[in-house]
C-alpha cells in the first residue's frame, strides 16, 4: 500500500530478495527455491526496505522503526544491525568505492539509506559507528 517502499531488488547472483511484511525471503532463480531470509516480527517490526551488495553476498534490510540489518545470504547470517534513523527507512543503496588501483585493491563498500526522517546516512559497514556522514533535508 505504500509507494515509498523499495521491497523488491535482484543480486548480481541471480537471486531475488523481496520484504513482505516482516519477512525477507530469497528466491533463486538458477534453483527456483525460496528461503525466508529474516523475520522481524519479535521486534514489532516491519521491512521497508531492501537492497543487495553489489557482490551479492550481503543484503541490507531496512525497517520501519528506522534500522539497517546487514545479512550475509549465503549463510544467513545477522551480520549487524545498525540504528540512527527515527523513521522508516524507504531507500538503501549500495556503492562500490576504492582508494584507487584495481577495483580489487583497497575497495570497499558504502551503503546510502534514506529515510521518512528527511535524512540520509552514508555508512560503511566495517566501522562501528551508525553512519559516516548525515544529510539533512
């Protein structure tokens, strides 16, 4: 029912995740089997939001009391969960990034997540800090 709301996105694996509730399922499609990912109905909470690595191995997953969950799929694994919004967040996207040289060589990955509080956090997920950098609408 709500248009801001990014549920669906395709790995670069082949694999579809879609948030349907409170859950994230994945479904392949080399296999056609479909995994529940994640279940978030112990917290009270909805997904809003999804949104592949650009590797596909991780998954960020966010949620409508303003959290990003980072999975590993292929395991599925809770990776980390990361807090700093106040409301639903409706955007996640991924970002390839390197210190320069081979793509390989320093790289790594930034994630963006918007949210209904007017702001966007671009964090990196090997720190442990919230976010790296807020913008204020």
């Amino acid at each position: 029912d709500d248009f801001y709301l990014n549920l669906v996105d395709w790995s670069s694996h082949n694999v579809l995740a879609v948030g349907l509730g409170n859950c994230v399922y994945l479904w392949s499609a080399a296999t056609s089997k479909v995994t529940q990912l994640c279940d978030l109905s112990e917290t009270e909470d909805v997904v809003t939001s999804v949104a592949w690595s650009e590797g596909g191995r991780h998954l960020a997953v966010g949620s409508s009391r303003g959290e990003v969950q980072l999975w590993d799929a292929s395991n599925q694994k809770l990776i980390r969960v990361m807090g700093g919004h106040s409301a639903r967040i409706g955007a996640l996207s991924w970002k390839q990034s390197s210190s320069g040289g081979a793509p390989s060589a320093g790289s790594s990955s930034l994630l963006a997540s918007g949210s209904r509080d007017r702001l966007i956090h671009l964090r990196d997920p090997r720190s442990d800090s919230a976010y790296e950098m807020r913008l204020c609408a």
